[in-house]
C-alpha cells in the first residue's frame, strides 16, 4: 500500500509547480539566508504538491477508471489503491506539511493554508475543477501565483519586481490550465463535462491561451524595460508553438532569477 500510496502523489508530475516556488525562494534567499528554513520550506512545499496531486488522483478515480490510458498515473483510478486509503494518505501528507509551514512565519503559514484549501475544493467537493471559468482561475492561483508567493515571501517582504513576476505567473498558469483542458477537449466533450473550453468553445479558449501567454511574456520583459515589453505581443508569431511560449517564459523566469541573485 505505501507504494502505491506514494505513486499516487504523482510527485514527477509536479516538479514544475515545485520549480516556481524554489524560484520565490532563490530570489528572497539572499535577504534571508536561512538555511534550515529554507530546507522546511522546500520540503513542504513538495508535500503540498503531492497532496494536490494525491487528493485529485482520488477523486477523478470514477472517471480515470473508464480511460485504462490514466491507470498508470492513477493507482486509485487503476484499484492499487483503494479511495480510503487514498484519502488518509493524502490527509498525512498533508498535515506534515501544514505542521513545517506552521514553525516558518505567519505570512508563510497563511499562504500556505490558502493553497492547501484551495486545492482542497478545486477536486473535491464542491469541484471547482468542474466549473466552468472558476476551474482555470482556481487552478492559476493555487498551482500558479500562490506557489510563488510561498516561496518569494521567505524574506518577510514583496518587492515590486516579485509581484510583477507573480502576475506573469498567474496569467501563464491560466493559459497552460486552459491547454490542459483543451488537450482533453473532445474526450471532456464526449463525456458531457464543462470545462471552461467547451463552455466557450475551442477558438474562443485558443485566443485566450495567447492573450494571456502574451500578457505574461510583456509584463516580464517590461519589468526590465517599458519598451521591450511591447515585444510580447509577438507570442502572436508562434501561437502554434507552444513549446515556444515555454521556453521564452523559462528563459525570462531564469534572467529574473538571476539577476536578483548575482
């Protein structure tokens, strides 16, 4: 059971929301060199990742288990693991990581609270996944921005460039949550879900992913300079790649990141 209890953290699949907290927290680290700290921030950060995971692993099992592709992904989908189980495990993970966040500072730990509920609601009850526009805006702020914050708050402070970068992150979390969805488009479609793409059908979600995409890429590269941020519209040129689009954000994240730190 522990296997597949671990398994069903999905924790590979995470790394990248892992990825946008340790960038929080490279850029506030040397305003606060804590190391012991840091260390419990890095580690409950990941418990929260797996939590997220874990806990809509268990209530997607009643769809996942008609699609045999995500029974490897989903050991309570596949019947590894039985929903109980699923739910107290998730449950102790969590708890841990609520205990590490609770010995940082009180901005920390309510950060870290309001992630953990909101990921709590986004897969069960009331499913905020489920709903339509409230799926992508839920989803943007507690595997996006929120992530984010947890980690650039460590020095007790926000500067402007790190809100700045929490709004790009915001933006780009709601562009790759609408990708999610629109990869699954005519499967959510076929099973009669609403999911903010089929509510406002595939073009409508395919500019959105631009616009905010393009939105993200501005606000980073005006952040360096006003005018370079009238570059991000040209995201328009390769709105078919989407690999493209990650890349360009990655590289600014890391000129960001750098910059702070050297």
């Amino acid at each position: 059971m522990l296997k597949a209890a671990f398994k069903n953290t999905r924790i590979l699949d995470g790394r990248a929301f892992i990825g946008i907290g340790l960038l929080g927290l490279a850029m506030s680290f040397s305003s606060n060199p804590d190391v012991y700290d840091a260390f419990i921030l890095v580690v409950s950060l990941i418990l929260y990742v797996a939590y997220a995971f874990a806990i809509n692993n268990c209530f997607d099992a009643d769809t996942d288990s008609l699609n045999p592709a995500k029974w490897d992904k989903n050991p309570v989908a596949s019947g590894e693991l039985s929903f109980r189980a699923g739910v107290i495990s998730s449950t102790l993970i969590i708890l841990v990581g609520i205990f590490l966040a609770s010995t940082l500072g009180r901005g920390e730990f309510w950060i870290y609270v309001t992630m953990v509920a909101l990921a709590t609601v986004y897969s069960a009850p009331p499913r905020l996944k489920a709903r339509p526009i409230i799926d992508v805006l839920s989803h943007g702020i507690f595997f996006g921005v929120l992530p984010f914050l947890y980690g650039a708050y460590f020095d007790g402070i926000l500067t402007r460039g790190e809100i700045t970068i929490a709004v790009a992150v915001l933006l780009y979390s709601f562009a790759l949550e609408l990708r999610n969805h629109l990869e699954d488009y005519e499967s959510d479609l076929r099973a009669g879900l609403k999911t903010t793409p089929i509510v406002l059908g595939r073009e409508a979600s395919e500019t959105l992913v631009v616009v905010f995409s393009a939105l993200s890429l501005v606000l980073l590269l005006a952040s360096f300079n006003f005018a370079l941020g009238a570059l991000g519209v040209a995201v328009y040129g390769f709105k078919d790649n989407y690999r493209l689009m990650d890349a360009g954000v990655v590289a600014l994240l890391i000129t960001h990141l750098l910059g702070t730190v050297v």
